[in-house]
C-alpha cells in the first residue's frame, strides 16, 4: 500500500488491455473527480507504459465526468524517439470514454540551466497570511480541499463569496495536506486545483467551468516543499474562456506552465 | 481546382482509409513543411470528418518531418457531443507517421460577446513602417515567406541579424500573398509563421527550433484584412522553450491563442 493519499489515489494495476484504478473519493468538486487529478492519472499510465520518468508535455480532452469506482486506463506508443516517447491514452469507465490524452515523456535535468527567466514566483503573502481553501464555501462542494492545502492570496480569496477583484488572477501556496512531496505527476494536479481564475472577473456567473483541453508543459522537477502557482484568465468571449498558470517551486524555479479551454458557467 | 494557393496546398482527395494530399514547394522552412502548415493540413482533414465548420482547440504533436509530396491524413471521432465534436487524426508519409493531432470542432458565433479582454492587439507599426520577412536571411531558407506577407515590427526584426532585441518577442501582420481571405484554418497557421520569438533572446543560439507540440485556441472568425500577431517567449531551461502567441483581426478582436513546446536550437 502506498503511503500517501495521492499515489493510492493513482496507483494502477496491469489488466487486459491497460491498467485498473480505483477512483476514490475527496479529490472531487461536487462528486465529479478534479480535471487536473484525472489527467494526472491518465499520465501515470502513459508514463508507465512510456518507461520515460516524467510528463514533459501533456494534453488532456474531458469527454465525461469521471466519479468514484473503477476506471480502465489505457495507453499506447505513438513514437518512440530518442528524446521523446509520444504517447496517448485514455480514461474509461465500462463503454464510456471519459478523457483523451496525448503527450511527450522523457527525461527532466534536476541540474538544468535556466536560461532565461523573464518574471518569478508570484508574490504570495506567507502561508498564514493567507486564506485556506475549505471544502464548503462559494459555489461547490469541494472534496478536493481535504486532500490539498491550498493558500489562496488574500486579494483572490473573495471570489468564492461572490466578490471578485476584477483582477482576472487566482495566487496561493499549493501542498499536499498528508506532506507527500512534490514530484512532476503532482504539476498536473496542481496547475489545475485552484478556484477558477475567472471567479475574479465581475462580468462572469460564478458556478461550475468546464475544462474541455488542458494542457501542461511540465519544465523542471519541483524541489521539496509547497509551490506557489498563478493563474490568470485574460480572454472571455463567445462563453468561452482560456485560464494560464505557472507553477514555482519552493527554489524559486519554473517547474510547470498550463493552458486551459474551458466554458462559461451558464445561469 | 481552388482559387488561392494555401486552399490548394490543403485541398484533399478522399480514399481508403482517410483523405490523400499533396504538398507543394513553397509552404517550408530549409524544405520541411511549417509546423502551422502541417496543422492547418490535419486539422482540414479533421474538420472533414467532424462535420463542424471550425477548430477549436487543437493540439499538435510533430514526429517526424513533412516534406513536399503525397500524405495520407486519417481522422476519427473520439466524441460526438452536442456542443462540440473532439477528434483525433494523423498525417502519414507511407509506413511514418509525421504528426498526431487532438482537437476539439464546433460552431463559432461571429457576434459572439467579447465579455472580458484584458489587453488588446499588439502596437504595430503600420504595414509600409514594418520589415518584411524575406525567404533569404537568418538561418533558415523560408520558403513560406514567399506564399505569406509578414511584416514585423521593426523594433523584433534584427533577431535575423543576430542582433536580438532583448524582449522575447517576435510581432507583425500577416496576409497571405495572393490575398486569400482569413479563416479559422489560416490562424492555425498564422500562429506558427514568424521567426521564433526565442530569437529575440541574447543568450540562445539562432537556429533551427523543432515544435514538440503546438495547441490552438481558436477564439473567433477573423474579419477581413491582415491579422495583428505577437509571440513571446519568456522561460527557456534545460534547452526547452515555450512560444506563446496571440492573434487579433483587423477589427481588432482577439481570433486565437496559441502555444508551443519547443527546443532551443543545438550549437
């Protein structure tokens, strides 16, 4: 048995046909599992299958939601290269497909140059000086903040209540509430576990966002210790919305950037 | 046979097993079809097949190079939803694969509500104030930029020159040249033309950057008239950069996002 709630969460058993998982509860938003919890899953098995070491990068489509219960993970090989092993694979429950991925895996340099570098961590006040994300409040139920400790910056926090800073901007410390350390599988889960960025901009209805692609460039292996990640929507048109994230490690190093296409909560 | 020539380079045939295309000179960088290109190509293909008339979001991961010639584009259905259908395909040179791609096709409003922007089209220089890109010069023998009118902002063009700005950013207009109207398939291009934004960064060497992978965010249906583009790039590490792009019409409203992962060129 793993030690900690995430690689329980993740852990995968070869089957016919791919690798079993068990969904368990708490890594949800109202009932359905977190986006950025289901790709890092998916991801497990395609690293697995890729016998690469890390998620370099990946992209996920949600065709459906994925609960609790026993899921079918599957991969295959699409090129095998020297740098690279492309891969793609899905999720699925008994006929339903519940995510496609596609992705590069390979190796990462903990020693690698960084090269250049324009901008840095966000500013994030200390962790007590910000606000803890709770399963209840705002919109959701979100079973998710049992699992994570989530530190949002003050000046994003109220969105949850409906006043949002108009910033466009989500900022806090990310970790995982049993202490399990962050490693690149982590990144997927953590550039997508924050409320939604868009929650700060007053024009939108603040309710459920569905990610329809997400993708993230995972650029370094996060050293030990919480991360401090940023998310930003920029562009809401046509009910469609885009959120970017960088995540920053406890060094201060870049460690994952991430793309979303998501919709518009409708009333 | 189609009017302009970025219609017939895409322009396909249906047989067993997919649709068939041929790729003519002229749409390379040093004879290897344009990563945009070779985007606009599959997704074409996957649009066919979608029965949706635009891209929405479309990733792209690049295996092997396109030369001119004969391809054979594949495409299937992943899933048929209401709003939109996802789908994934191929292009194929004989036995190699050279690209896979994941997208998701819908409908596009062209009144759709530009409910939030924050920001707006990059501060160009008019067309005649701007530095043409010439198929000679830099690096590279563009090919492309004898089928394309781009025209970069004076203070971004020198990077050619090995004399890089400093900023990270590469910007300019783009048409094609036999004045072919914009659509959803050219921002797929248009987002992959320019010189590559990481040449305006001192410390990287200026040469060939292969794309891993490049995703689209397609936003809007483009007005009429030369679109206004800006790339940046601003973290390079462990020899792997990320180029982020934003294209606007010439009505001024946001058309596409995009991103790639590439690699930094080798000395």
């Amino acid at each position: 048995m793993e030690q900690y709630e995430f690689d329980q969460a993740i852990a995968l058993d070869r089957v016919d046909g791919g690798w079993s998982a068990v969904v368990p509860d708490g890594w949800d938003i109202n009932g359905n599992a977190n986006g950025g919890f289901v790709m890092a899953l998916g991801a497990s098995a395609l690293r697995a299958a890729s016998g690469r070491a890390h998620p370099l990068t990946v992209t996920a489509h949600y065709l459906a939601p994925v609960t609790t219960g026993s899921v079918l993970c599957t991969a295959e090989v699409v090129k095998q290269g020297k740098r690279f092993t492309t891969m793609t694979g899905s999720i699925r429950r008994g006929d339903r497909e519940c995510i496609r991925l596609l992705g590069a895996f390979g190796d990462l340099d903990p020693e690698a140059e960084q090269t250049f570098i324009d901008g840095g961590p966000p500013d994030l006040p200390p962790i007590d000086g910000c606000v803890r994300r709770t399963p209840e409040g705002g919109t959701a139920l979100v079973g998710l903040a049992n699992r994570l400790n989530m530190w949002i910056h003050p000046d994003d926090a109220e969105a949850l209540d409906d006043r949002p800073s108009g910033s466009g901007l989500t900022r806090g410390w990310f970790e995982f509430r049993d202490g399990r350390p962050m490693d690149t599988l982590a990144l997927l889960l953590a550039a997508d576990s924050f409320p939604p960025a868009v929650f700060n901009i007053p024009e939108v209805i603040r309710g459920w966002v569905p990610t329809v692609e997400y993708t993230v460039h995972v650029r370094g292996i996060p050293a030990p210790g919480p991360l401090r990640c940023i998310f930003q929507t920029r562009f809401v048109s046509g009910g469609v919305l885009h959120e970017d994230g960088e995540v920053w490690d406890s060094a201060g190093r870049l460690v994952a950037i991430s793309r979303q296409y998501g919709l518009l909560a409708q009333s």
